[in-house]
C-alpha cells in the first residue's frame, strides 16, 4: 500500500511541478509576447531546416529514382521554409499566426470535448472547459483583426495557453491530493474495522 501511495505522490508533484513551470512560462510569454512569437518562430524555422535536411538525406537512400525525387523536393521545399522562416521572421510569424489560428481552434474543440467527456466532479474539468472556450473565442477575435495582430498575437496564445494548462495541471493535482488524503483517513486503508 505504501509503495502505490509513494507512487501516486510522485504523479502529484509532477503535475504540480509541471503546473506551475507551465504558469511561470506563459506569463513570461505575456510579458513579452513579440518576443516570445519570434522565439518561437525562429525555432519553428530550426526544426523545418532540420527537417528538410533529413528528407533531402533520405532521397538519396531511397529504392528508386522517383521515390527519391520526390523525397529531394520535398526536402528542397521544407528546408527553404525553414530558412525563411528563420531569415525573414516577421514574415514567418504571419504564416505562423495563420497556422496556430487553426491550431486554436483544433485545441480548443478538443478541450471542450474532453470536458464534456469527464465524468461530473473530474478535478480539472471546469479548468478543461473554460481553457477550451476562451481559445476558440481568442481565434475567431484575431481571425477578425488579421493582419495587424500577427507580431504579438502568437506570443499572446502561446502565454495563455500555457497558463491555463498549467492551471489545469495543477488542479488536477490538487484533486488527485485531496483523494489521496481522504483515502488515506479512511477506516479501510488505515488499518481499521469496518
């Protein structure tokens, strides 16, 4: 018994852990989202070269000419968007902002559906609902304001999706705390009758 509620405890503080890294992180993001945006496009525009590097390797390790061809293209297509991305960032954020637009929406219908999908009295559930709502809503508002929002709208996103996963995190912790303690003041689990 000691050894799962050793094990559960370790689950605890890891998602109070990564709650609260998560928190600090998006308010870093906040405070400085353009910052932040070109941040995040810059290593977008890293992982795109690094990407097209490998396709473009692969080409000449596939079994025919026309496999790789393509596989050629594609790394000559994937490593140019990388590069420009990383050269031209402001330009890369615009097409940056258009994607996580779509993202948002992606995340936040996803989250609503996984709210509704918990059980009543889930700890985080409300948190997994309301993270859901205020995404989609933010995505449709910048749709509306395209292009003049895209230098700090990615930061923006990337801040408060990170504070309220985080949030949602560290309910859930506090949940999974609060049964841990009550499970562990019960008769059956402390050695009592019943």
């Amino acid at each position: 018994m000691g050894i799962v509620k050793q094990g559960t405890r370790s689950v605890v503080d890891t998602l109070m852990t990564m709650g609260i890294a998560l928190v600090i992180l998006g308010i870093i993001a906040l405070v400085a989202p353009m910052t932040s945006g070109l941040l995040f496009d810059i290593l977008f525009g890293a992982l795109l070269t690094g990407a097209g590097i490998v396709e473009f390797m692969d080409a000449f390790r596939s079994g025919t000419w026309q496999r790789g061809a393509l596989l050629a293209l594609a790394g000559i297509v994937t490593l140019a968007a990388g590069i420009l991305y990383m050269a031209r960032p402001l330009v890369g954020l615009l097409a940056l902002t258009v994607v996580f637009l779509a993202y948002l929406i992606f995340l936040g219908s996803f989250r609503l559906l996984m709210s509704f999908q918990l059980p009543r009295g889930t700890p985080g559930k409300g948190m997994s609902f309301v993270s859901g709502v205020v995404a989609i809503v933010l995505a449709f508002i910048s749709l509306a304001a395209l292009p003049s929002v895209s230098p700090w709208l990615v930061g923006t996103f990337i801040g408060v999706s990170l504070i309220f996963a985080g949030g949602a995190r560290i309910a859930l912790a506090l949940g999974l705390r609060r049964s841990q303690h009550r499970l562990g003041s019960s008769p059956l689990h402390s050695g009592g009758h019943v």
